[in-house]
C-alpha cells in the first residue's frame, strides 16, 4: 500500500515492501463480470495474450478484468489486469521492467513518518501481533522469525519485544539501514540473494510484499526451504475479492497499478502455495482504516488530494463501520497461513 496512505511504518521497495497494518475473498475465479460493473473503466471481456502466467506458468491468456493508468504517481502508460484461464490468479499486464522503477515508485515507498514510531503506532502494532491478523503467530513458541520484505523493521521490532529472534530481507538501502540500526539483523537483498540455506527459520512473513515479487511461486518455495520442521509462513495481500475492490473497480486504492504485479484472493493465493509445496492451514481477512477514504478519493478526483494527519483520524473514526461491513463481506486485506507440505 503507497506511502499517501499508509499509517504504518515499513517500507519501500520494488522487490518486496511491508506494511503491518494488514488479509480474503470468496473461492470464485475472477472474470470480467467480477470488475465492478459501476466502474466506467472495467474492460468488457477480452482476450489478451502476453507471456506466462507468474502463477503456473502457462501461456497467459485471459479476460482483462479493469485496467487504468498509474493513479498514485502519474506515471505513464496504461495497465490492464488479467485473470489466468488455467489458475485463475489476476496478474499486470504489461509488467515493469527494472529501468522503470524510478518511473513509478516513489522514492521511498512505504516511508516511516518519524525516526520514532508514536505511543499510537506501537499500540497499533501490538494489536496486530497479539489480537489482530497476525495472533497465529504470536500463539506460537517463539523461535527464529524471517520477514521477506521488512522495510524498516516495524513488524520484526514488535514480534522481537515477544521473545522472537528476527532477521529480515529489505532491497531498499535506506528502510535496511534503519532495521538495521534498530538491531534487527538484515539482509539488503532478495531472498535470491540471502544467506540463509536449509531450514532456519520457525515462522516466515510475507507482510504485504509477494504482490510486488515477478515470481512469486520462486520466492515462496525459496521460503519453504527454509522454514524448520513444523514451521509457519504468513503472508498478507490485498484481496481482490473483498467488497471494496467489487464496488470501486479501477478505482480501488489496493489496486495500486502497475506496482502489484499480483492480485489474489483465497483460492489463487493458496494455488501458489500448493505449486510452492506449502498446504494452507488458515486464512482470515480485515479491512485497512485509511483504504476506503482513499478510494474514494480516487472515485471523486481520480487521486488522493487529502492525505495526513487528518486523514489517520478520520480513518480512525471510520474504523467501527469498516468492521460492521467487513462482517457481512471479506476485508480489503487478506492474511493466509501455511506449513511446509512433507510429501
């Protein structure tokens, strides 16, 4: 989720970038009908042949269900999402190259707000960890804990206060440096690049980061590798089966085009678990405060003109209708937990 909006602290990178405040949709395989049909920019249903799917690998042809241009940062050119007709996963189309980062991401995606995080924010963030989406792993002994796009630490920094030893992998110089100087130990990298082999880790986070990854069935058999006998992987993506996503189209904030390369919901993200040799074990979703006001924005004015302090608070003051609607309908955000499969 872009820095405009992001209330939480973590960080910024193409690769892999974080945000703790993250989880999804119904078992329904995406089509054009499933584009919000209120939204003036869902494509009709067309054919659309590119590469392969980033999902399983087959030719990748599929319905466009919306396409839009760059909303957060006015870069050029216009994207299309596709569904999969072998999977079912919704990918970008055309997809960024690596000269064209600079284009579209902002310098610092995902930046903190302060050198130190505020009274609010820790509490935020210990709810998270202990009652909110990521109360799975806070149930577990803690042992060694891995987040593959950790930005500036925020996430580890508040499982560590739980007893985990953490390490975290970070391609952004900047948001590395600072985990780094929080103490958290650090990889500036990929996970292609990591040191870690065999089994190390007892719990692995994707926190808002495998929606950013160009395979992201490589990278999550790169962390099955790597979890110990017994261990947990928890990943966190927009989910875009959730209400918001249906009722704004294009217009959805989470969408962020050309960013995602990525957009999954239950059954297509535990199709790249299953082709990664993981078995899902749990899933549960929840909607981000600031998201809604956020798209509505884009819906009004076609970009996000009212951002800060502001905004946190109305998000705040939003937050129990987003949890009476998020009853009826999965959240934006999808969070999903999975064990490495022993056959």
């Amino acid at each position: 989720m872009p820095a405009t909006a992001q209330p939480s602290p973590s960080a910024a990178a193409p690769g892999a970038s974080s945000s703790p405040d993250a989880a999804t949709g119904a078992n329904s395989s995406p089509d054009a009908s499933t584009g919000a049909s209120s939204s003036a920019e869902t494509s009709s249903a067309t054919t659309f042949a590119a590469a392969n799917c980033p999902g399983c690998g087959e030719p990748l042809r599929g319905r466009v269900l919306l396409s839009s241009h760059d909303r957060l940062m006015g870069g050029p050119g216009d994207f299309a999402v596709l569904a999969c007709r072998a999977c079912g996963l919704a990918s970008t189309q055309p997809r960024l190259r690596p000269e064209q980062f600079a284009d579209y991401y902002p310098q610092v995606y995902y930046p903190e707000r302060a050198e130190r995080l505020s009274f609010a924010e820790r509490l935020r963030l210990e709810w998270i960890v202990r009652l909110g989406p990521y109360r799975r792993l806070s149930r577990l002994r803690p042992g060694r804990m891995l987040d593959v796009g950790c930005g500036s630490g925020a996430l580890l920094s508040t499982f560590a206060g739980h007893g985990w030893s953490v390490a975290g992998v970070e391609p952004s110089v900047e948001a590395a440096a600072r985990a780094r100087a929080a103490g958290i130990e650090m990889h500036n990298g990929t996970l292609d690049d990591a040191p870690w082999q065999g089994p190390t880790f007892d719990a692995i986070v994707f926190n808002h980061s495998l929606e950013h990854i160009p395979d992201p069935v490589a990278s999550l058999r790169q962390a099955a590798a790597l979890l110990r006998e017994g261990g947990t992987l928890a990943v966190a993506v927009p989910n875009f089966d959730c209400w918001q996503r249906r009722l704004f189209g294009a217009r959805w904030f989470q969408l962020d085009l050309p960013r995602h390369l990525q957009h999954m919901q239950t059954h297509t993200l535990a199709g790249l678990f299953e082709r990664a040799g993981l078995r899902p074990v749990a899933r549960t979703t929840v909607s981000m405060r600031p998201a809604l006001l956020l798209s509505l924005q884009y819906a009004a004015f076609g970009r996000v003109r009212w951002n800060g302090r502001g905004l946190r608070l109305a998000a705040w003051a939003m937050a129990p209708l987003l949890w009476a609607l998020d009853r009826f309908a999965d959240g934006d955000c999808l969070h999903m937990f999975a064990v490495r499969r022993e056959d």
